[in-house]
C-alpha cells in the first residue's frame, strides 16, 4: 500500500493535463488477498502493462510494427477489418500463491505449495463500437528464478507482516509458455456521452499453456457517468490486456461502478500437474464473481476491484478472494 500510495503521488500531476489524442497507454495493477482480509492461497500479483498507439493513428507509417502484425494476421477471425482498430499490449506480470501458514518452513502438504510466477505477454487486439477480439501469446517462468520469493519478503518487510518461512520448497523451476484468444462484445448501451450510462457486455476466452489451460465465459455491467470505451473493466494482475483498448476514449471527467461473473473451466493446471505429495487436487469448474468502482479523466483510470471465486482445490470448500488497484495514464 506504502508504495503505490508513492507511485499516486507522483502521477497525480498528471490529471490536469490533457492527454493527446494518440498517446501509449501505461497500466500497474496490484492484486492483494489482505485487501479482502484473508492472506492464503492467491496472495499477491503485480502487472505492468503497456497498450500501444493504434495502428490506424498514421496511415503513412507502413513499416509501424503494429500496422505489421495487423496487416500479418488478418487471417485470424476478428482481424484488419478496416472498421475497426488495433493496437498491441505488452505486460510483464508476477504473481504468488502460498499456503495459509507462512510461518512453517517445512511443506504444508494438506495445503496449496508455494508457487512463483513471472512471465511476459504480447498480445493484438481488434475493436469496433460493438465488439473486441485479441490475441497473445506468453512465456515465463515458475520457480526461484520468478523472483516471487524477493518480492514477498520486501512487502512483508515494509507493511510488518509476518516473513515467510518456506520458499525453500517452491515448485519449480520451470519455463510456461502458450496462446490466448478473447472475445467480447458490447450486448446493450444507454445513454450517451457527457451523460449517466448503463451497458451489459458478454466476454469468453480460452488459453492454451503448460502453466493453466482453461475456458472461461461471464458477463458484466457497467454504470455510471462519461463511461470509458473499453470493453470490460477487468484490470487485475492475473488477467489479460482485455480491459485496456479503449480504456482512454473517454470525453470528460467520470465515474463508473461495475460487477461480473464468469465460469471457467480448468482441464489442466501445473498446480495440480506438480504438486507431488501436497494433496492439491484442482477444481475444473470455477466461478468468479467482482464488483468494483472507477475514477477517470482524459489520460488516467484510476480503479479499486474487489473478486472472489469459488474452491479451487476439489476437496476444500474454501472460496479465494482477492482486491485489486489499478490506474492507467496516457503519456
């Protein structure tokens, strides 16, 4: 909390000045369960991620790489249809879990291994007013080399929590790598801009990796006033770049509050995959349920997310939850 109270306090200069009209996009979101009061299980994860200028901003720039990859993969469904725009993100992301005693140094078999995740994520995103399609591929690490191990004993440092007594037997290591696609569409809109606004949008994805296979599905609603563009206001640490295209279309200051909910379908994860004598036994059916509320300007998203899903383990009836901060600014 100390340290994005900092990085707050030095974009807030920031929100006065208009942002241009075609300028990169900048995201941080921090995901922490302490924000929804338990520290078990999915217990921290941190994204950096960077959404590019459209390619259709300079006609005239025919070596642009974005303009590249477009033009590359106008194949793919949902691509270099000339009503609509694309952009890229890049986001380098970590994430941790670790068992609910964090004091033991010796494994905890009859709950979740301590597990470390760093990995980085290119993806191609398509929209128009109605619908959005994208798609990435990723690849990282699970192990020591994650650098989970560093980062929790640092914040646990500075906040006075409890240290963590056994990353000595983290999974791992290992390298992750795979694909993703998405898709969204925008199924009801009223009002307008400058004005209250109430939307219902339907999103669905699949991924393909040696780190979590699964397909998921959900709906959201949105509400507020002078609403962002983009398509589902899904800014948390452990989820794509879906919520960043269009997050700046915006014509003045606003407010938005929102809430969703999503099946998923799990048929592989290397939790499960790797857990060894630890009694980890993935749940292939999850839901997920959030609500949160937004701030925005032209230039700066500022958002507090609160998500919970059911047991992800097949024999605990335990749910996780989670929060999320979140703020994106042009530069």
């Amino acid at each position: 909390m100390i340290r994005h109270s900092w990085c707050l306090l030095l974009v807030l200069p920031l929100w006065a000045v208009p942002a241009p009209a075609h300028a990169d996009v900048l995201t941080l979101s921090w995901d922490n369960d302490l924000l929804t009061g338990t520290d078990r299980g999915y217990t921290n994860g941190v994204r950096l991620s960077w959404l590019s200028k459209t390619a259709e901003w300079n006609h005239d720039c025919r070596l642009c790489p974005v303009a590249k990859a477009r033009d590359s993969l106008v194949w793919l469904p949902g691509m270099g249809s000339a009503a609509s725009r694309h952009a890229a993100t890049f986001s380098l992301r970590q994430i941790m879990v670790t068992p609910e005693d964090i004091e033991a140094s010796e494994p905890v078999l009859d709950d979740v291994p301590y597990v470390g995740y760093l990995s980085a994520e290119a993806s191609l995103w398509s929209w128009s007013e109605q619908a959005i399609t994208g798609y990435g591929l990723l690849l990282g690490v699970v192990g020591k080399d994650s650098g989970a191990e560093n980062t929790q004993r640092w914040v646990h440092k500075v906040t006075g929590s409890t240290s963590p007594s056994g990353w000595g037997n983290q999974l791992g290591t290992d390298l992750v790598g795979g694909v993703q696609v998405l898709h969204g569409r925008k199924l009801a809109r009223s009002g307008s801009a400058g004005d209250y606004q109430n939307e219902f949008s339907w999103v669905g994805g699949a991924r393909l990796s040696n780190f979590i296979t699964s397909v998921e599905t959900g709906l959201v609603w949105r509400a507020g006033y002078n609403l962002p563009g983009n398509f589902v206001p899904d800014y948390a640490g452990v989820s794509t770049g879906v919520g960043l295209p269009g997050i700046m279309d915006v014509t003045g200051p606003g407010w938005s509050v929102f809430a969703g909910l999503v099946a998923e379908w799990v048929p592989y994860s290397y939790l499960d995959e790797r857990s060894g004598d630890y009694s980890y036994d993935q749940q292939p059916w999850i839901g997920h349920a959030g609500m949160g509320v937004g701030w925005h300007t032209p230039g700066f998203n500022l958002s507090l997310t609160l998500r919970a899903t059911t047991a992800q383990e097949a024999s605990s009836k335990q749910a996780l939850s989670f929060g999320t901060l979140s703020f994106s600014w042009q530069y």
